[in-house]
C-alpha cells in the first residue's frame, strides 16, 4: 500500500491484478491456437481450467461482516478495483465461444482478509458460493492454500467449485 495521500491509498501497481489476467488469457489462447495448428490427427489437447485468487468485498451479496466495510471500501479499494475488473476479464473469457477460449473453465477463490501464521486447519474453513457467501473476518494465508489444495488439486476432478466463485473464510 502506498499511503501518499492518506485519505486515498493507493497501491504502486494498481493494475496488477488485471494486467497479470489479462496476459494469462492471450497466452492460453495462443497456446491453444499453436496447438491447434500442431495437431495432425484432429485430436486437440484439452484447455487449462483458470484457478485465481480474488478477494471478499467486491460482489453485490454481504460476503464480509459490517464492520469491516469501512476499512474494505476505503483502504482496499483500489486493490478490489483492480480484482473485479480481474473477474470481469475471466467472465468475458468464459462469454466467448468455447473455441474461442484459453480455458475451458475456471474457479474464482474469494478468502477473506489474509493473515500470516500457522493456520487453524482446514476443519475450521468455512466456504460458500457468490450467491451463498460464507462470511467471516479473517483466514490464514496457509489455510488458504491447504484448501486450494485439497479442493481444487487434489479433488479437482470433483467438479464441485467448477464454474463458480468460492468464498472461504475461518
């Protein structure tokens, strides 16, 4: 965070988020194009599915406690302008006609405000979909990627986050 003005903090790269995506996206459809042209025997190789990290605070459903609204809408929000246009871009991705894609799908992980430390287990996450948030203050940044982990790793091939924007806090 930069806090030249601290009426409006701001970050050094405000667009990161939505660059990085962006960048993303024309690479895996270049891929798919060069592969594409690289098949002799019409079989095509599958697409990647998109997993990116957002951020609660930024959809239209309550998805964090009211008493951190304040600090999301002032402090946060230029990194959660930079996220949603992020999510808008995987959104305009997936409009598009499935030849035409990077991706054949995505995931869209929403943790609550991240902590450092140890974590308090994947027993204690709590996840919900854009429509049914799971709400909460906080969850640990190792928790985060535990629950990638087992969630979208490891039981990627269950297919029950596929196509949706997960909320998890702790």
């Amino acid at each position: 965070m930069v806090f030249d003005n601290p009426l409006k903090p701001t970050l050094d790269n405000p667009t990161i988020c939505q660059d990085a995506m962006r960048i993303i996206l024309a690479s895996a459809r270049a891929v798919q194009k060069a592969q594409l042209l690289d098949v002799a025997d019409g079989v095509s190789n599958p697409k990647p599915r998109l997993v990116t990290l957002s951020t609660t605070g930024i959809s239209s459903t309550r998805d964090l406690p009211c008493l951190m609204k304040p600090m999301y809408h002032w402090m946060l929000k230029v990194p959660h302008d930079d996220k949603h246009v992020m999510e808008t871009l995987i959104k305009g991705e997936m409009a598009k006609p499935l030849a035409d894609r990077g991706i054949d799908n995505f995931v869209i992980v929403r943790p609550s405000l991240l902590t450092d430390g140890k974590g308090d287990g994947l027993h204690k996450i709590k996840a919900g979909t854009a429509e049914n948030p799971a709400v909460g203050y906080v969850i640990c940044r190792n928790d985060v990627g535990a629950w990638l982990f087992e969630n979208l790793v490891r039981g990627f091939y269950g297919e029950t986050y596929v196509g949706q924007i997960v909320t998890i806090t702790a």
